[in-house]
C-alpha cells in the first residue's frame, strides 16, 4: 500500500498582506461590466403573498440562477417582521446566509441589498463583511442602507432621527478598519489603538453600494460609494438621476466608472406580448415587451436590473427557465478574466 499524499491547501491571507488591486474586482466586473447591463436577482426567489415566504428550494434556484448566467444575486437586512411594511425578505440573517451560499456557488457575485448601517455596530459589519469575502473567494459586494423600517430603531435602542449620522460614522469606521492595519480610531461609535481587525478583505477593498439616498446628500454618496442601487422611479426622472450620477463620478476631477442599478419587481406573464402594467415597484409584462423595457434602460445607462420575484404568479423556476431562452442571452454576466471592459452591446432583443 502507498500513503496517499495530502492536497495541498493555499494559506487565507487573513492579514491582507497579499491583497488583489480594487481595479481587477471580479465580482464587480462580473456584475457590472461597464457599457451595457446584466441582469441580478434578489432573495427569496418565489413569489408569495402576505410577508413570509415558504423557502422552498431556496438553495436550488440560486444554484439554477447562477448556472443560466445571473451576474449576481442579493440578500436582504430585514432583523423584525413588520407585517403593515412588507415582505421579510429571506428571513435568514444577511450574514449567515452569505456563509451558506459562499459554499452552496462557486461563481455568481453575492451582494446584500441591504445591510442597515446603523443597527449595527461596524466592528461587527466588517467583521462579518470580510469573513464572508474571504469564505466566498472575493465575490461580496455590500450594499448599505440608512434603514426605513422605522419599528426596528427602538428594538435595537437607536434613535431613528440621527440614523442618517450614525450610518456616516459607521460607514467610515467600517473602512478605516479594514483598509487599515492596526488603525487608530476615534470615533463615537468606538475608540481602537494597538489592535487590528481580521480577516482583512481579498481584494484592498470590499466594494459598498449605497441604497436610496439613505438621508444623504447626492454628493456625498458619490464621493463616498463605489455605486449607487436605486428602485423604480418613472423612466425619465430614471434618467435624470443617472445623468447626474455620471456628471458626479467620471470626467474632470471625477472617480471614474461606479455602477447604477436598479432594483424592480417582476411578474412575467406567460402571455409573451402582455404589455407592461404597473405593479408596486415594478411591472407585470410579457417577455417581448419586458425585452424592450430592458434594452430602454440599458440605453439610459443602468448596469444591472436587480430583479425581485415576490410577485411573480408562476412558479421563479420557471421563469428563470423562459429568462434563460429568451432574455439572458443580452445580459450575460460580465467576464472576470479580462481586466478590460466590455464594449456595449449590439445585440437587441428580438434579434
């Protein structure tokens, strides 16, 4: 008999002594390639009524989304059901979730939509932030909020008037301990000296996308962020909001490229040329319609349309099957072996 031979196993760079350059993120250019759109889901992916989902498959269909070419899929921040707010998102916390698809994927870009800042001390969002980016290889993006579900601040003992300055405070605490080793804090959420924060991050940076305006200025976010999720307002003041976002991130004196999303709830009928009908933050449509929103808003500059399912009345599985045939093949997810951008698109749906 021969003794088999170990696999070998590289070191985890917990220190960051061997950071990847934030210029060469793979998951934000797998997500957001610059030039055209990709496409994201948000969990649960089901459709439900009242504010609780089944969970039934959970797993199953973000392993389905990732195979047929979803650039990324996103968690949800929500601690307390509020039945008069809305939906729970997954219900599971936002952390141990991401732990759970970290080893459930292999490629798909995980990406919280999102964490509320302010309910959380930001020793414990780093802390869980770049445990998560390095279980997962580097694919986190974190997406941050001010918060608005208002029963939750004095659940967790905060003053839901000074939410938008506490999520300041926390945000840069956030990234002077992780972008920093053994940092010297002074903070009001915290003071540190002689003693550093572990794991570090893989890449020098993890990416964080701000929510809303999250009671911030449009300036700010733009300074502050590395890109901005936004809902589904009507297509022009979309526009004009986008147009301001490229005026504030590139050309003179700018930052350069940080993506625009866009976050919609999507019924897709199975009637293919249903036209488009409002629903909350969203629309019910056929898919040839809902091929011609998609390229609209690829034009007026959105990198990727978060989808939410919650309202969907058929089966996500299936969905995501007709997605996969007809719709994903323009919004493939961006390539991660390249470090250049990729061209805008010349293909229109239909084609």
């Amino acid at each position: 008999m021969t003794e088999s031979t170990p696999p070998h196993h590289d070191p985890v760079d917990v220190e960051g002594r061997a950071q990847r350059p934030f210029s060469e993120h793979a998951a934000m250019a797998r997500a957001f390639p610059g030039g055209r759109m990709t496409l994201g889901a948000i969990t649960p992916l089901e459709g439900f009524d009242g504010p609780v989902p089944s969970l039934a498959g959970h797993t199953e269909l973000i392993q389905q989304a990732e195979r047929v070419g979803f650039a990324s899929v996103w968690v949800r921040d929500v601690p307390l059901l509020d039945p008069h707010f809305g939906d729970t998102g997954q219900v599971f916390d936002p952390w141990v979730y991401l732990g759970h698809l970290a080893a459930s994927t292999t490629s798909i870009t995980l990406g919280t939509a999102s964490i509320v800042l302010p309910l959380r001390h930001p020793l414990h969002t780093a802390k869980a932030a770049a445990s998560v980016d390095q279980l997962c290889g580097g694919r986190l993006l974190l997406g941050i909020a001010t918060g608005d579900r208002l029963v939750e601040f004095p659940a967790f003992g905060q003053d839901v008037e000074t939410r938008g300055e506490r999520f300041r405070q926390s945000l840069e605490y956030f990234r002077v301990v992780l972008e920093h080793r053994f940092p010297d804090v002074d903070s009001p959420l915290g003071r540190m000296h002689g003693t550093d924060l572990l794991p570090k991050p893989v890449y020098e940076r993890v990416p964080v996308l701000m929510t809303g305006r999250g009671r911030q200025d449009v300036n700010w976010i733009a300074a502050n962020t590395d890109g901005w999720l936004y809902y589904t307002p009507p297509f022009q003041q979309q526009a004009e909001n986008i147009q301001l976002w490229r005026k504030l991130t590139s050309g003179e004196g700018g930052r350069g490229f940080k993506p625009y999303a866009q976050a919609t709830y999507l019924d897709l009928s199975e009637n293919r040329l249903a036209l488009p009908r409002r629903i909350h933050q969203g629309f019910s449509v056929g898919r040839e319609s809902f091929l011609q929103m998609l390229q609209a808003w690829q034009d007026i500059g959105i990198d990727q349309l978060m989808i939410n399912f919650k309202h969907s009345r058929r089966p996500v599985a299936e969905v995501i099957d007709e997605l996969t045939e007809y719709v994903l093949p323009h919004f493939p997810p961006g390539r991660t072996t390249e470090r250049e951008r990729e061209p805008r698109s010349t293909v229109r749906p239909g084609a």
